[in-house]
C-alpha cells in the first residue's frame, strides 16, 4: 500500500505517473456527512483521503474535490467544492504549478473556502468553488495549439461534472482560454463580451480591493489615499489597474516588484509620468514586504504572512488582491493585530471580480445597479461598508479582523438558496451514486 505520506508528498508529474500506471482516468474525494469523513473513489488513492481527514488547518468538510487526467497533455485537472448552500460552487480556474501533491491539494481547499466566503460577505446566491490545471513543466505554457486543446479539455471535465461547480477566469488563464473552456461547457462565466460574457474581471477586482483601502484609512481616521505610500507585491493583471485607481486618488508614490521584466517595462511605460518604483526580484524574494509605506498589498501569491515575514512588516494597513495572504488565518491573523497592523482579510475586498461576472446569465444595462452597488458606500453589502463593519468589530471585541470575517462569511454560507436550496451537494451525491470517477 502506498503510503499517506509518499502520496502527497510526490510532485504531480510523478503522481500523475503513478495514475497511469494504475489506469486512473478520474477520481473523486467526497465528504461524508453520517461518517464525518472524506471518502476516495478508489482505494489505491486512499492515503490522499487519509491525508485530508487529519487536516485541521485547510480541510472544512468540502463537499467534493473531483479530478481527471487532460487527454494528451500530462496535465492534472482539479475542480474543488466547498459549500454550496447559497448556490452553485463559483470560482476562477487557476493554471498553476506546484512542487507536490501536497501543495496542490491545499491550494484548493483554501481557494475554494475563501470563495465560500467572499461570495457569501458579497451577498451573492453562489457557493465556493476553485478550478486548477496544474502546469507540467515539460509543456510550453505560450503553445497556443496547447492551450486550445487543454482549455477545450477542461471544459469537458467541467460539463461532466453537472454544474457543482461554475468555473471562471483566474491566475494563469487568459480570456482567449476561457472561451475555449466554453466552446465546450456552459457551466462558466468570464468569457468574452463577443459570445454575451462579461469578459476580463482584474480591473473589476482592483478597485475593490482600492475601496477596501478607502474604508481602512477611514477606520483609522488616516484621512484619504491622497499622498500616502503603497508597496504593492505583484504587477499583473489585478495589481496593475489598481495602481492607475491609486493614481488617480493622488497617492504620493508606488513601490512595486514582480519577477517578469517584460510586465514591468510594460507598467513602467504606462505610468511613466507617475512616481513609480518599480523592481525586479525573485520569486523567493519578499523583501516588499518590508518597506517604509502606508499600505502593503499582496497581489501576487498566498500564504506571504506568515511566521517570517510578519515580524518586518512596517506597513500601517496590509490590503491587497492575491488569495490566501494568512499562512494560518487564525496564528498569523492574530500575529498581525499584536503588531498593531490593520490586516483587511482578502475575501473581504477582492470580489469585484466575482461580482462582475456573477449575473452574466441576466443580460446587461449601463450602470448596472447590482454592480455598482458594491463599490456605494451606502450599501451594506459593499466593500466599503463590510470592511468597516468588520474592522469597528474587530475593535470592539479584541478579535483579530480575520476571525471576525470569517464568523461572519462562515454564518452567511449557511443560509440556503431560495429557489434551488442546498442543490451542489445533491449533484456531488448523484456523481458518487452514479459512478462519475469510472
């Protein structure tokens, strides 16, 4: 029997490798609500369930965590529900690589919990859920021929999977991609305006996670935007509209870093007559993270506050884009509030992008009131006002911002949809009874 611990820690192409050699096209990792544990469509794979059910930091009894091989291309494809009591599981399709299982698995569940959650703090009738096609390093990323074929395939998967989840654009996925992803499935959104979709959300995204500022300089009665200093980890597709939203909110100076110098001669040019300075690092550098600023925001990868790195952080306020930012939301939101830091927790503020695409299927008018009612300070639902409400919360009962969110987010994903009620669990339940994985 394979062990739990050689399992997840193999990296994916030798996990993939080791499908093949057990002739697994599919397979499933189920929650069992009368059992109270997870369940694996095939025993050979039982340690990846051993593993998820002695997780107590990123498991919180997902209700499916479904799989399948790409046809040609060596490609893992995951599609990750966490709870769908308020709608179907929503989330963007992450193209990412990582170094094991063990990664892979965990980003998934964190992605697709923190979808629960920002969908249910946006008011939205949708539930948690996250695609990954994890990258094999033997495949050339910018193959357009690849991408089509890979994109089409998992479109495929997605259309087999009966709609427990609707998939959407994320890190590493283009426009171009998702409308191939739909060309083969109509369960997904973000695909271009030219086939009726709502197309790219980043910019969408960015200036949420600007409002999310607005509300926390207010809380700390820091006045506005204008002439602070932002440090900003990442400049693609979210980070760098949200600079030009800074920008125009007259912010003194930019400090920016990404690991791409083609990407950032591209923003530099952009905002050549603004007061941008804008480096070029590693991937394993954060030293971002410890400038001289006002406000700190992740817009590149998770887990970038942790036992490291929060103990040099200088910023007063921490707001940004990327998913996932707390290693650990409960030690490391803690960590941040003994600092005398004001953490904003990411599913608060980055959901324009879910919000821009969350009624594609309801036609479009100018000015779209369910829109832009996020972005009216008025709104109680809106960014700024949910910020507000969890900071001033925050205050009042000595608990970390993140801890309160999650309370909030935690409480709101339980209420049922209207119309369809807890509907994703059934469609997970009737792939299990039906033999989806074979």
């Amino acid at each position: 029997m394979t062990s739990n611990a050689s399992l997840v820690s193999k990296n994916p192409q030798e996990f993939i490798a080791f499908l093949q050699q057990n002739n697994i096209k599919r397979f499933s990792l189920v929650f069992d609500k009368k059992a109270n544990k997870v369940n694996v469509s095939d025993t050979k794979l039982q340690p990846l369930a051993d593993f998820i059910n002695a997780d107590e930091r990123d498991f919180m009894q997902h209700e499916g965590m479904l799989f399948q091989l790409s046809e040609k291309y060596d490609v893992l494809f995951g599609a990750f529900v966490h709870k769908t009591n308020r709608g179907q599981a929503s989330g963007g399709l992450r193209f990412w690589q990582y170094a094991t299982m063990e990664d892979f698995l965990r980003d998934g569940m964190r992605l697709s919990k923190g979808m629960t959650r920002k969908n249910a703090l946006a008011n939205l009738w949708w539930g948690g859920g996250k695609g990954i096609m994890v990258h094999n390093p033997k495949n050339d990323k910018n193959d357009l021929t690849m991408r089509e074929e890979l994109y089409k395939d998992y479109g495929r998967f997605i259309t087999s999977i009966k709609g427990c989840y609707i998939t959407a654009e994320d890190v590493g996925t283009c426009e171009e991609d998702m409308a191939n992803v739909f060309s083969q499935t109509r369960f997904t959104t973000c695909i271009p305006a030219s086939v009726g979709g709502s197309g790219n959300p980043s910019s969408a995204t960015a200036l949420g996670v600007v409002h999310g500022m607005e509300a926390a300089l207010k809380f700390l009665d820091m006045g506005t935007l204008e002439g602070k200093t932002v440090a900003v980890q990442g400049m693609g597709h979210v980070a760098e509209p949200m600079m030009g939203y800074l920008f125009e909110r007259k912010v003194a100076k930019i400090i920016a870093v990404d690991i791409n110098q083609d990407l950032i001669d591209e923003v530099k040019s952009k905002y050549a007559d603004k007061n941008l300075d804008a480096r070029l690092v590693d991937m394993k550098d954060n030293s971002i993270l410890f400038e001289e600023c006002d406000i700190l925001a992740a817009c590149a990868t998770g887990a970038i506050l942790n036992d490291e790195s929060i103990p040099q952080i200088k910023a007063k306020i921490i707001c940004g884009a990327s998913n996932n930012q707390l290693k650990d939301s409960k030690v490391h939101g803690q960590a941040i509030a003994e600092r005398g830091i004001t953490y904003v927790p990411d599913f608060l503020v980055n959901r324009m992008g879910i919000v821009n695409c969350a009624d594609e299927q309801s036609g479009y008018i100018d000015n779209d009131p369910y829109f832009y009612r996020h972005l009216d300070q008025n709104y109680e639902y809106s960014v700024f006002q949910t910020t507000l409400h969890v900071l001033n919360q925050s205050k009042v009962t000595d608990t970390p911002p993140a801890d309160v969110a999650i309370k909030l987010a935690d409480e709101l994903a339980l209420e049922n949809n209207p119309i369809y009620g807890h509907r994703g669990e059934k469609i997970v339940e009737s792939l299990v009874k039906n033999g989806w994985s074979k």
